[in-house]
C-alpha cells in the first residue's frame, strides 16, 4: 500500500498518528531519505531533494485532511449519540424571592428616601452606654425592665431597640438632619402571636432649629399615608420612654379592602428628643423629634398573618404566599 492509501485508509487518529511516524517521524522513511541526499553526487542532489520535500508536502497535507475527517466522524457519531431532542418537556428551576419583611424593610426606607431621610445602619452589638444610659436610662432605672436582653461576659449586650443609633449618629454629624436606621433588636421575651426574641424596628431622628412636635405628627401622618393610602389617619397617646419629652405612643388607622377588616394598629413609641440626650452629645440651641416601630407589626396584620413566628420559621408554604407582594 503506498504512503497515501495508508493515510487515507487510517481508521482513527491513534493509526493517523502511527503512520505519521512511519514516513515523517525522525527516524521516519521520508526524513531518512532527506538524510541520505548528502550521499548523492551533486548534481542528483538537487532534482532528488525537490522530488522528496514534494512528496514530504503531499503527506502532510495528506494527513491534515485525514484528520479532519476523522474529528468529523467522530462529532457526528457524538451528535448522533447525545443530540439535544428539543421537543422534550423541559423542567423549571426554581425562583427565589424576596421575604416580606425584605419587601416591607425595602418599601418603607423607600418611602422615607423620598422625603429627604438618609438611610443608616448601627451595630447589633452595642454597649451600655449606647443602648441605654446615654439615652437617659441610668443604671438601676425602672424603664430598663422594659427592655430585657441577652448579655455578652464582657457587658456589652444585644441592642434592643434602634434607638442607640440616635446617639451613634449624632455623635458623629452635625445639625440640620433628617436620619432613619432601620435593622435587627433582640429582647428577653416569652414568644407568643405579637413577640419575638429577634424582631425588626425602624427608627427616624430629626433635628434642626424649631423643629416641633406638629412635624413629629406630619412626619408619621406622611409615611402612613405613602404605606397605607391617601385615607390613613393617625393618633399619638401619651406614654413614657426616658429619651423623649413628651412622649407618645402612635397608631395608624387601617383598612384591609379584601377582608374588609380596620381598626387602630399601634406601632410604636415616638416624642421630642429629651434635653439630656442632647446634653450627652454635645448639642445646643436645636431641638428634634424621633419615632421607633416594629417592622413585623407593620407586616402583621395588613397582610393578614397570624402570628409573628411565621415570618422566620422558614415554612415555604408561608413565604411563597408574599413572593413580590408589594
Ligand atoms: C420611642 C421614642 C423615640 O423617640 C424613638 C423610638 C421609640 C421606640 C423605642 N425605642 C422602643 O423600642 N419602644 S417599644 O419597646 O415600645 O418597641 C417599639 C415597637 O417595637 C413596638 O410598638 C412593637 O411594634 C415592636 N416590638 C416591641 N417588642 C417586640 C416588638 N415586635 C415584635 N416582638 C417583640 N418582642
């Protein structure tokens, strides 16, 4: 069979390659060939030379062509093995989606980014000092039992409320500001339908010159507005927080259109910021208003769920309901 055929006859790349070595290899019989024209006399050396390296080129085009065709086979054996039949039912993947209390954090940070508030986030650690006695609860204060947490051995504490973030802010900027903190607080509690050890508040700090308690209540009306519709009414009732006087607690007035159900939902504490929380930072000649809510209660009863433990124990069932529901 002469060089060519064999190539061509050669039944995978592994016989490619073999006869490859045979003719061009380096003890191959071409380069042999090459190798011996030094023993030719010189004027055959020429015309023997050129008759070689042209039967040298044909080969390898030869073999370049034979591979080729084998790589073909080879894919179409492939295609013919696994091809991809499209008109096989597909499957879906499954879709994530935003929890609630996301949806609801996200809308209501929105709702204040719109009227001018920045947005800030505080440690869930924090000390003392911050989470209570610079907010003017000295030690051994009777409100402190209002607020039971789990403590570190080295005395700092889970943060119960946003509150320390008031200080932590105004520690660090100057007057006039429009602030809101939103994040997680932890409390001592005996669980139950409305509470959790871990739940979620969103706090609002405003201070400037002559700010009054009618912005406190215009502030609250406007964001209950922007969550609840144009129709959302409010109240504030008197109560009693160390860091604000007065203080109040607020409810907003809601109407759920499907069940047709309404009534005072209470949401949180709120009140002029106390002189002696100004007096720890350093400020003088301002005055402000701040508020804190639960963000679980906000979610709780417009959406209909029953108990606050649903919101984290990870039931699909649940979660799946409020896939995009704001
Ligand atoms: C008051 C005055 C201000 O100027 C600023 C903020 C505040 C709020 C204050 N820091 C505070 O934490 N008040 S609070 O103890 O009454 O809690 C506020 C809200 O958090 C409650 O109205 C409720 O909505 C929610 N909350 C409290 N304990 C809870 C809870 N939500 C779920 N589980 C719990 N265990």
């Amino acid at each position: 069979m002469d060089a060519i055929a064999e190539i061509e006859a050669a039944p995978s790349e592994a016989a490619l390659h073999e006869v490859k070595v045979k003719y061009l290899g380096k003890k191959g019989l071409i380069t042999q060939q090459l190798k011996e024209l030094s023993l030719l006399p010189p004027d055959e050396r020429r015309t023997a030379g050129a008759r070689i390296n042209a039967l040298k080129q044909q080969l390898e085009a030869a073999i370049e062509a034979r591979k080729a065709a084998l790589e073909r086979t080879a894919l179409e054996r492939q295609l013919a093995t696994e091809g991809l039949d499209v008109t096989l039912p597909g499957y879906q993947f499954p879709v994530g989606g935003l929890h609630l209390l996301t949806q609801v954090i996200n809308r209501v940070t929105e709702v204040f980014k719109s009227m001018g508030y920045e947005v800030v986030m505080g440690p869930e650690l924090e000390t003392d000092d911050y989470n209570f006695k610079l907010l003017n609860f000295p030690d051994e204060h009777p409100a402190r039992d209002t607020q039971d947490t789990f403590f570190m051995t080295d005395g700092r504490l889970l943060r119960t409320h946003t509150s320390p973030m008031q200080v932590r802010y105004m520690q660090t900027h100057r007057p006039p500001f429009k602030v809101v903190v939103p994040g997680k607080v932890f409390r001592n509690e005996a669980v139950d339908a409305t509470h959790e050890a871990m739940f979620h508040q969103l706090e609002a700090l405003v201070v400037g010159e002559r700010v009054t308690m009618a912005d406190l209540k215009g502030a609250i009306e406007e964001m209950a507005k922007a969550l609840f519709g144009t129709a959302a009414r409010t109240r504030l009732l008197p109560t009693y927080f160390p860091f604000v006087e007065p203080g109040a607690e607020f409810s907003v007035w809601w109407q759920n259109p499907k069940s047709g159900k309404e009534g005072w939902l209470e949401l949180g504490g709120c009140g002029m910021v106390h002189p002696n929380v100004f007096k720890a930072v350093g400020y003088e000649g301002v005055t402000g208003f701040a508020f804190g809510f639960g963000l679980e209660r906000l979610a709780l009863i417009p959406y209909g769920i029953p108990d606050i433990r649903y919101f984290y124990n990870g039931d699909l069932r649940v979660l799946r309901q409020f896939r995009g529901a704001l």
